[in-house]
C-alpha cells in the first residue's frame, strides 16, 4: 500500500501530470458495519497512519460536516483521490513508450498457453508473446475459467453529489469522504451544511 503512493508519484512525474490528489480520507459508519472493520483490518495489515475522531473533533476540523456521535469517525491523512480515466491513459501511454502495442475495436474469442508462449484469438487475428495480461473485468471468469480461479463479480455502488458549499471542495481542505449505514440511519445525520 505504502509503495503505492510512491508509484503515483513516479507515474505523475514521467507523464508530466498530477494523477494523485492527496487530501485525506474521512470514512464514517458504524463500528459493527461494513466500513469500518474494514478500515480497522486495512490500517493493521498496510501499517497505515489514521486519526480516529469523535463527532466533535470531525465537527471542529471539517465544519462543513456533522457526524452523529453513534458513528465511528476514522480520518487517513494519506489518502486521497486518483483522477481513473487520466491514470489508464497515462499507464498506456508508459506502456507504449515501453514498447507495448495496444489492439482496439477487436474482440477477444480466447487465448492458450503453450509452453513458452501465449497466443490471443480475435475475431480479427491471432497474436502471440511472451506474457499475457488478463484485464477483463466482468468478463475475467470467461477468460480465465480454464484456470479455475474462483472470481465473483460484484457491483459497487457509488454516489457522487454535487454541492455549491465550498465547504467540502477538497481545495478548500476538505477531505474526499465515504460512509456506510444501515437503513434505520437517516441521511440526514450525515450531511453537509448545504442542507441548512
């Protein structure tokens, strides 16, 4: 995990573009619910530096939040936000600087290993090398069935809100932040001031 951060730093330097945005992670949930025992499991296995907060100390820190004293409050300093469609364009075009060919509009039938070689079925051509990457996302467990790799797709769920408060702009020092509840929690009691 920690090297991770060094590797955006190396990738953002080589493509001459900030990837990164490092403005902390404010994680907000129940402490017998999905996020934080994960948070909790993540910190000890990654040796990651957090700041568990009450409700009063994310309250005087981030005035634009509130967060109800039944929540457990965990804030990552590290953390941040990676802006995706500019970190894949700049990981294909490393990779082209690197040598690497990139075959679009084609659809891949499948693929076998021989002994010292891959080869890649399309439904224009056959391509064979030396090493073989799988990114297939949803489609993995077709590609990679053979192998007998247990995968189990899921859908996440995410919501993005858009808000006029400059209060929770991460140029304005507020941390990119998540939460998680159960149905009997309102919305309400975790909401920015923009509500008042």
């Amino acid at each position: 995990m920690q090297r991770a951060y060094t590797l955006w730093d190396e990738l953002s330097q080589q493509c001459e573009e900030r990837l990164f945005h490092q403005v902390g992670l404010l994680e907000v949930g129940r402490p017998d619910g999905i996020v934080i025992p994960c948070v909790v499991t993540s910190v000890q296995q990654h040796g990651l530096v957090v700041d568990q907060l009450t409700a009063e100390q994310i309250n005087s820190r981030f005035p634009a939040f509130r967060a109800p004293p039944d929540l457990v409050d965990v804030f990552e300093r590290e953390a941040g936000y990676l802006k995706a469609e500019r970190c894949v364009l700049a990981h294909v075009t490393m990779a082209k600087r690197h040598g690497a060919k990139f075959r679009t509009g084609e659809i891949v039938i499948g693929w076998q290993a021989q002994r010292r070689d891959v080869t890649v079925t399309t439904d224009r051509a056959n391509y064979t090398s030396a090493k073989l990457v799988v990114a297939a996302g949803a489609w993995a467990n077709q590609f990679l069935h053979d192998l007998q790799i247990p995968l189990r797709i899921l859908a996440k769920h995410l919501h993005w809100y858009v808000s006029d408060h400059a209060g929770i702009r991460a140029e304005e020092g507020a941390p990119r932040f998540s939460t998680s509840y159960q149905k009997t929690t309102s919305m309400d009691s975790l909401r920015s001031t923009t509500a008042d």
